[in-house]
C-alpha cells in the first residue's frame, strides 16, 4: 500500500520567534519513505536538524517576522496491515523492565499519575494484568469520554479529561496512558498520521492524531483509546511521554496559527498523486 501525507502550516509572528519543530516522519518509518521527507519553509530558512532525548527527528529555526509557513509532501509504502493484537502479551515485573522503559511508568507534565492511581487501582485492579488490562483500559477512556474538535484546548491533562469526560484524540490518549502507568503499564505517547483508510471517512478537516504504545511481553504495541479498533496506515512523526515532547510546533514567543491543513490518504490506480 502507499500513503501520501503531507501538511502546511502558517504562523505570523510579530517578531522573530524561536521555534522547535516535530514534524518529520520517525526514524522507524524512514526506511518505507517513497520520496524524501523535505521540510518546506517560506520565507526560506536555517533549519538545524537534531535527534532528541527521545531519538524523534527535530529541527531548530528562526522564524521571522510576518508570515511563515511550512509545509511537506511525502509517499511513503505500508503494509496495509491493521495495528497488531496479541491477547497473549505479558506484562513484565517492574524489576526486569529494560532500564529505558522505566520512564514511561512516571507521572508527566500532562499524565499525573499521583492524581489517578486510587481510582485506577479501584477500576482495574481486579483485572487480568496484561493485553486484558490495558485493552480494559481503553475501553474505559473510549466509552466515557466525548470526542468533539470543540472540546480542544492545550491545557487538559488526563485528571481533566478523567472529569470533563470530552476532548480531542490527545486527551483520550493522555488517560489511557496515565491509567496504564498507574497500573504498572509502561505506557507513550505518540503522534502522526492516520488517515481513514479501511474505514469509513470522517466529515470533518484532516488533523494529526494522537494514539499510544505499551511494552508487553518484550516489546511495544499500539493502542488507540479514541478509535479502540485497530487501524490501517498510521505514519509515526514522534513518541514522548506526554504531548509535551511531541508537539508539532514548539515557539519561544508570540505567535499565531494563521493556517492549518494536514491530508493522509491511500494511493489508488484511479487516485491524484498529489494531497
């Protein structure tokens, strides 16, 4: 199967402002990239391009004043395989936990572990540990949160989301996540591209998604707190431990969001090539 993804967006800054961007594909996925992940820049500009603490690709520019807008276009194949399920995945004993996986069982800027883990260990406790535990804990957030785009904001945390019981896919993913830590669950957060392939699409703008991974059994597997079904075609950008380490566009000053669009969608015989 091949994708093709790509977005633009535009910010005007009143004055030259400092930006971190997280907008490239990951590592992992760079191997299946059809055509170069090239970031686009306009007016053009230095971009110095860096790995982070979390091994996502970042770059660091200076965003001038007036408009600027950044933008990409990739192809990129994949399997067309829905996301893994293995009911069978054990979770591991905090103490043989790979040294690197512990900092995904700690509470985080947006996941407070502090605040949830009475009502987790009340809710899940009775669980089998595990697959079944954390599959619990997706239907959980899914069932009892609201989805809407108008719920949106940059300041709800997962004890938010846990009461307002509505957000966006950030939010449902920042509770699953804090649910599965406070239940020993090493759990990330992850964002990129997720289109509607193999399923009905959606009457609404194209967005980034946010789902999120679990180390079971060895290894890490994805989950999907909003959608809680497997999907087709998801394209990593970044992986952190709340939206904090992953966020799109970091900036260091005033600025606003002038423009936005993002597509993903599956290349056919009958399909434009271009988003």
């Amino acid at each position: 199967m091949k994708i093709r993804a790509g977005y633009e967006i535009s910010y005007d800054c009143p004055q030259p402002t400092p930006m971190i961007l997280a907008l490239s594909v990951h590592p992992s996925r760079v191997p299946d990239l059809l055509t170069p992940d090239c970031m686009r820049l306009d007016p053009p500009l230095h971009a110095t391009e860096y790995r982070d603490g979390f091994g996502n690709i970042c770059h660091v520019i200076r965003a001038p004043t007036g408009r600027l807008t950044i933008s990409s276009d990739i192809l990129i194949q994949d399997s067309g395989e829905p996301d893994a399920m293995v009911p069978e995945a054990a979770q591991s004993s905090l103490e043989t936990l790979p040294v690197d996986v512990l900092v995904y069982l700690l509470g985080s800027r947006y996941c407070e572990t502090d605040r949830l883990i009475s009502f987790a260990w009340s809710r899940f406790g009775k669980v089998r540990k595990g697959w079944p535990l954390v599959q619990a804990i997706c239907d959980y957030v899914h069932d009892s949160m609201r989805f809407g785009y108008e719920h949106a904001s940059r300041t709800r945390t997962a004890w938010d989301a846990h009461n307002e019981r509505c957000g966006v896919c950030r939010d449902f993913a920042h509770l699953a996540v804090t649910l599965c830590r406070c239940m020993n669950v090493p759990a990330r957060y992850c964002t990129g591209y997720l289109g509607d392939i193999g399923v009905p699409a959606e009457d609404t703008p194209m967005d980034f998604s946010a789902w999120f991974e679990v180390y079971l059994g060895g290894g890490w597997y994805t989950f999907d707190a909003r959608h809680n079904t497997p999907r087709i075609g998801r394209i990593l950008m970044a992986r952190g431990r709340d939206a904090t380490d992953v966020a799109i566009v970091t900036s260091f000053g005033l600025c606003t969001l002038a423009g936005f669009k993002v597509s993903t969608y599956e290349i056919t015989s009958a399909a434009n090539s271009r988003p």
